[in-house]
C-alpha cells in the first residue's frame, strides 16, 4: 500500500473528529456542563464531593470503555465522554482544593508538571502530538490522558484567578479570551498547528468554567444568579442539539478526512515548541498572580457583614448540642456552599482576615464530618470560628 492510501486508511479509522468551529462550540459547552453539574451533583442534590466523585468516576470508567471499543469516531460517544471527563477532571481539582486542603496554586503547577510529562511521554512514544493519527488504543490513551489533565489544570487555573485572586468570573473569562485570540493569531499566522491545538484545548477549559460560574453564582458575588440546575440543563441540551446535528450531516468528519489531507505531523520542533510555549504562558500566569496577590495583601478593608456565616454555624453549634448530627452535617453543606460563594468578593476586600476565617471554618467542616465526630471539639471548633468572624 502506498503512502497516501496509507494515511488515508490512518485517518479514517481516527477516533477524533474533525478540528472546526463545531469543536470548539461543543468543547466549550462541555466545560461549563463540566463546572455547573458537578456543582449541581454536589451541592443540589447533596450528593458530597466524593459522592459526585465516584458515581462520575464509575460513568466516566463505562463510556471511556465503550469510547475504546469503538472501530472509528462515534459523534454521541465521543462527546458523552468529553462531558465526564470534564466533570471528572473538575471533582479532581475540586477534592484536592476542598478536602484535602491543597492551595489552588499548588494544583496548578502539579497538573501543569503533569501535563509536560504526558505530552513528553506521547511524543518519545509515537513521534507525533497529532490529533489527527489517533488510530491506535496507546495513542487514543495518552490522547484521553492529556485531556484529563487539561480539565484537572483549566479547573485550578480558573479558580485560582476568579476567586482566589478575586478577579471575579467576568474578568477571568475575558483575560482567557484575550490569550485565546493571540492563540488564534499565532494559528493564521502558520505557526505550529498541534502546539496551537492544545493551548486553546486547555485555555478553553478556564474560559467554559467562567462561563459556567458567571452565569450559575449569585449576583452578589458576580453572577448571574441561574443556579447550577438551569445553567446545566440549558448546557445540556445545546450540547445534545449540537451533537444530533452532526451526526446527521456529518460535518465533524469533513472532506479532510476522507480525502486523506491530513498528513501526520513528523515536526521534531514540536515537544519543545509546546513546553516552551507553556512556560512562556507559566510566565505571565506567574506575572498576573504576583500584581494581583501583592494588591490583595496590601488591603487593609473589612469584610463586612458576616452574620449569614455566623447564624449558620450558631444554628450547627445547636444541633450538636442536641446530638442531631444529620442535621449539623447539613448546616456544614450550606456553611460551605455559602463561604465559597462569598471567597471572590470577600477575599478581595482583606485576604488576611480572609484567611484567617477560612482556616476556622475548614477546622468546623473537618471537625463535624470527620467519621468519629468528637462532640466537644465540634463545639469548640464552631465557637472559635464565631469569635474570629466577630473580630472581623
């Protein structure tokens, strides 16, 4: 068989589609599905993180499975996938940030260290960073890898910025759509097609979820106030119009992929084109974090009214009190929810008192979940975060 009928039998049996406009419409509707249902698994149907985490984690596991036992690209499989995989990817960050307590700028430099070493390992093995040769089960693995960890990293790069940093969720997504248009420049301008492919891959994960938090979060804190129900359900369904339409006209395979256009990438330059392109972008992350953290530090403002967080955890104090754990427990979900909500908007204001009543508060949440609760040391715990937030 010769070289062009060759290529052309690689890239019909591509389990990826084609790179168009309807790519990165659906790519980015699957981010925002990605922020706004594991919000809404989480907290509106109490479902915990870890709760999401595993019913996700086992769906994920069953349409990765059936993705791979897939002879060619599947349109509704493919994109059920990117769907899990982002709300997998986001209950990741999410666990790490939220329950286990590690700093959002820690999670980003860890994924983005990951996300080096798959690609470095991708292109050792097969020679190629190309989407467009993903004919073979390793290839279609590091390609589902990479994309995991671009979900895990857009997810800690989003929320570093926009609330840890308390650029709001607006501001965040506009800064994403500023480096998405030089990234689109770089594209007309020739440069390297596989190197600009996944940077827009992983800064459209920060720009969905923005999309995602902007129109889910309350106004108070910078939202639109749609809730995660109505954000996601609308997402969803956009999703599955989109998809359904190019099923039909199959417009995501195109005329290059039965032509055999696409000729595999041999560009050596490739892997240290992509780490040096990331580090320039590490640089200038770097660069926004440092003016923003030092203009943070410096302010010297109050809070505010906390009394929202006050009464809550006056009214979980009681419920402990009266040995009625479910019902702390549940005081301790609203606790959460409620201060995460606020983190943008008050950490802003003093990110010292901030953190210091961030701190009482995780000590209340770990001290009233943990799985053989000490009554008086919930008690204590609760009562320490109330004097904090009165000193405020």
């Amino acid at each position: 068989m010769d070289l062009a009928n060759q290529n052309k039998t690689k890239i019909l049996l591509s389990k990826v589609p084609e790179v168009t406009i309807f790519f990165w419409v659906i790519k980015v509707l699957c981010t925002t599905v990605g922020e706004t249902l594991s919000d809404f698994l989480n907290i509106n149907l109490g479902l915990g993180l870890f709760g999401t985490a595993v019913s996700m984690g086992i769906a994920f596991a069953v349409i990765l499975s059936v993705q791979f036992s897939m002879k060619k690209y599947v349109a509704g499989v493919y994109w059920t996938t990117v769907v899990l995989i982002s709300v997998f990817g986001t209950l990741v960050t999410d666990i790490m940030t939220d329950a286990l307590g590690i700093p959002l700028e820690y999670s980003t430099i860890l994924f983005s260290v990951l996300l080096i070493i798959v690609f470095a390992v991708w292109y050792i093995s097969e020679k190629t960073l190309s989407i467009h040769s993903i004919y073979t089960k390793k290839r279609e693995a590091f390609y589902w890898l990479a994309i995991l960890v671009t979900f895990a990293l857009g997810t800690a790069v989003g929320d570093l910025y926009s609330e840890t940093l308390a650029l709001g969720y607006l501001m965040t997504g506009l800064l994403v759509l500023g480096l998405i248009a030089l990234d689109i420049i770089a594209w007309r301008a020739k440069f390297n097609n596989i190197l600009v492919f996944w940077i827009a891959y992983i800064l459209t994960r920060p720009l969905g979820a923005s999309i995602g938090d902007f129109l889910s979060q309350p106004t108070q804190y910078g939202g639109l106030n749609l809730g995660a129900t109505v954000t996601s359900i609308i997402f969803v369904v956009m999703i599955v119009l989109t998809v359904c339409y190019l099923a039909i006209t199959k417009k995501d395979i195109g005329e290059a992929k039965i032509t055999g256009e696409h000729v595999e990438s041999k560009d050596k330059k490739t892997l240290f084109q992509t780490i040096t392109v990331i580090l320039a972008i590490g640089i200038i992350g770097f660069s926004i974090y440092n003016i923003q953290f030092s203009k943070l530090a410096n302010s010297n403002k109050s809070l505010g009214d906390l009394t929202q967080f006050e009464t809550i955890e006056k009214d979980m104090l009681n419920f402990v009190e009266s040995d009625d754990m479910k019902n702390a427990n549940l005081q301790a979900n609203s606790l959460e929810t409620a201060w995460d909500q606020a983190q943008s908007d008050l950490r802003s204001k003093n990110v010292a008192k901030w953190t210091e009543i961030d701190k009482s508060i995780d000590d209340v949440l770990s001290s009233v979940r943990d799985s053989n609760p000490n009554k008086s040391s919930i008690q204590e715990s609760i009562k320490n975060s109330i004097t904090v937030m009165q000193k405020n």
